[in-house]
C-alpha cells in the first residue's frame, strides 16, 4: 500500500510517515527515527539519519526519487530513537 502527502506508506522493510524540519525541508520517519535529505541521484533519494553531524550517527534510508518505496534502510545508529514518530 502506498500513500503520498505525509501518509503512512509501507514497504518491504518498514512503514514510513514525512514531515517537515523547521527550516521546512522534507522530513523522514521511520522506526523512531528521523531522517533528512544527504542527496538525490539516478532516481533514489539517499537520506540520512538528523543526527549525522551531532552524534555521527550513520543511520541511512534510500527511497525512489517519488519517496513512495524504501529501497534500503541502514539501523546503524548510536542513540535511541523516539518512540512517537
């Protein structure tokens, strides 16, 4: 099943909401954890986890360029995440 507009969609892997930051950019959650935009290329989205510079986390998901399916999920990270997004 797959929604757009800040929706739940689901994948192979796990089910995904959007938001924004403060700074309005697209937000990804996934599994108590957010995710913002590292790049996009050859039709994938590659994000990575908010905490990347504070706590060089290496959480990182990858979507289609639609952000519909989540192609790869990395749970790499090195702190808790929140249990309410």
């Amino acid at each position: 099943m797959h929604c757009i507009n800040g929706t739940l969609l689901f994948s192979k892997m796990s089910t995904f909401t959007f938001s924004t930051t403060e700074k309005n950019k697209p937000l990804l959650l996934c599994k108590g954890f957010a995710y913002i935009i590292d790049k996009t290329t050859n039709g994938k989205t590659y994000w990575k986890c908010e905490h990347t510079r504070k706590l060089k986390c290496k959480g990182r998901i990858h979507t289609n360029e639609t952000h519909t399916v989540l192609l790869h999920e990395n749970d790499n990270h090195n702190h808790l995440g929140n249990p309410i997004s």
